[in-house]
C-alpha cells in the first residue's frame, strides 16, 4: 500500500467498485464522473497507467477500460478488513427462526448467507482440534513400526510406518519418550519448529522416525469420515458471466456436489489457525484447483473450546467484499451468541 499515494487509491477503489457493480472494463472518463478529485480524463489516465505499470489493474483488450488484477482486489480487501464494517439487523432472529438442532442452525445459516449476499456459501459440521493424549511405537516387522496415536476423548488411530532397518528395544523406548515428552497435550498447530528440532535432536539417527511420527499425525488429524459440508445457492455462481463458461461452471458445480475439495479446504485452514478473523482468498491464492477463477471468504466459529467450523462464501473475484465481510463477522458474533447461550 505504501507505492500508492492518496489519489492512486480512490481511483483505484472508483475502478474496483465500478467494476463489482456492473463486471464492464472502467474507462477515465466514468472514473471522472464517480470521484470527487477533479482531475481531468487526461490525469486520471495517466494515473490508471501508473496503477497498471505497478500490476494492479489491466487493459483485457487495447480499446477497453481497466479492471482489477488480483493484486488489486487484495489490496481493496486489506483496506477494507481495517475499515469498520455495516451491521447485519436480527440475523440472529432469521437464524434461530428454524433452527431448533445444531444440524438445521447451520443448514439455515448457509440459506441464509446465499440469500444475503447472492453467492454460493458452504457450511462445515465441527470438527474438533485434536490434542495427543498418548503415542505408542511397536515394531511389527523388522522394517515397520506400527503407530498407535490416542487422542483426547479416547479417539485411537493406528498407523503403519515402515523403517530402514530395525530397532533395539532401548531405541524403541527411548523413541516413545522422546516423542511422548515432547508431542503430549498438543494439537497440530502447536507442534511448531522449535518442539520438532528439539525432537529430532534427541532422536539423533532416528531423526526420519520423528518425520514419519509427524507425518502420521497430520493423517490422523485429517481422517473425519464424519464431516459434512452444507451448501446453498450453488447455482448463484451462473449468475456471473466469467464463471458461467460451460466448462468453469461444470468443474465448480462439481467441487460443490462432490465436496472432497472443500473437505480439505476446512481441514488444512482450521488446523493451527491462531485466530478466528475473516480469511480472503483471491484468485491464484484460492486452494481449490476449480476454483482459481473465483474468491472464497471464510470464518471459522466455534461451538467451544476446541471445538470449531468453517462458513465460506464462494463468489467472483468482483464480489462485494464490503457486504460479504460485513455478514460474515456480523454472523460470527451472532453464532458466539448462540452457543455461548446453549453451553451455560
């Protein structure tokens, strides 16, 4: 943001907004008529190349206007991030209107969202921040150690992980120390660098154990058969003429139906993550392969401690993000209403 003066950026945000409302390249001379600068056509397009020499607009062809590049949109969302956002009125009334179990809240939840904002929304069941209770090495084979990995609240998943060569038992044991020591009562976001250098460490030569111990966890953690994604509004996305090119509308349509993709999205962004604040992905920066041509907006709420879920709003790269963000974080005090309610 620093390479933009104060000019450079409502004309950027007057190309952005233009563009959200109506998805037509923005000339000079519209940009002229919608600022209050009172700059000439003439200024305001020597602007509009500074902005795109710096890859925050493009020209799609030579007689067209400018749009927004995905560098621009994500510096229109930084600012608004930091901007306070409009109030949502009663959402918590539309939300426990028909809503009487924690199934038909978050099915509501996503009607709700895709009829607000007019995008395709996406709602996960909790899922629950695992911590490691207890881990136990058993060597099997000569080559494979199998993996028992207790979490709290008793959930046991067993893991094959195959070695170089066999283990001594006093390895063994000083293995299942080691990793007990340092992993008990963690979740995979607080296995950090410093935790898993200092094991390695002491594992010396069996440092690739210690990898393989990690990696089974990371498995473990990602393995919930029971997670379900409630969508609403699917057909939204057609609604949008760069998203409704039959291919393109064919492979997000899918990712929507099928849901193993977004299943990974909720999975990986909710592991580790420190805060609970709205969540911009534009573009490129979009981890779902179909979905590069779009921007996904997520929140995470939380049921209790450790106990969490994801709620994503799926929609073009020139949403309006004032309005999506505004209803999500509205939405996240709301549902902490809910449940801070229902858990006393």
């Amino acid at each position: 943001m620093h390479e933009l003066d104060e000019r450079k950026l409502k004309i950027l945000q007057a190309i952005i907004r233009n563009y959200l409302e109506t998805g037509e390249p923005v000339g000079s001379r519209t940009i002229s008529k919608l600022t209050d600068l009172n700059l000439s056509s003439a200024t305001i397009r020597n602007e509009m190349a500074d902005l795109e020499e710096l890859g925050y607009i493009f020209q799609p062809h030579t007689s067209a206007g400018r749009i927004p590049t995905d560098k621009g949109y994500r510096l229109y969302v930084d600012m608004l991030l930091k901007d306070k956002v409009q109030e949502v009125e009663e959402m918590k009334g539309l939300i426990l209107e028909k809503a009487d179990r924690l199934e038909s809240l978050l099915q509501q939840v996503a009607r709700l969202l895709a009829v607000n904002t007019q995008y395709t929304t996406m709602v996960s069941t909790p899922q629950y921040r695992k911590k490691v209770k207890f881990i136990q090495l058993t060597e099997v084979e000569d080559n494979q150690l199998l993996t028992v990995i207790v979490f709290e609240g008793n959930i046991v998943k067993n893991k094959i992980i195959r070695i170089s060569s066999s283990l001594s038992k006093e390895n063994l044991l000083k293995l299942n120390i080691i990793i007990n020591t340092f992993l008990q009562g963690l979740d995979l976001g607080e296995i950090t660098l410093p935790v898993i250098t200092q094991m390695k460490d002491q594992a010396g030569d069996y440092r690739s154990v210690v990898n393989d111990v990690l990696e089974a966890i990371m498995q473990a953690v990602n393995e919930d058969d029971d997670i379900e994604i409630y969508t609403s509004g699917t057909t939204n996305i057609l609604r949008y003429p760069e998203l409704s090119d039959r291919d393109k509308a064919r492979d997000i349509l899918y990712t929507l139906e099928e849901k193993k993709a977004l299943t990974e999205l909720i999975q990986d962004r909710i592991e580790g993550e420190d805060d609970r604040g709205i969540k911009v992905y534009i573009g490129d920066e979009t981890p779902v392969e179909s979905m590069k041509e779009c921007s996904i907006v997520t929140a995470t709420y939380e049921i209790e401690e450790g106990v969490y879920g994801k709620v994503g709003i799926i929609g073009p790269k020139r949403m309006d993000y004032k309005k999506v963000v505004g209803t999500l974080q509205t939405l996240m005090q709301q549902l902490d209403e809910i449940f801070k309610k229902n858990n006393k």
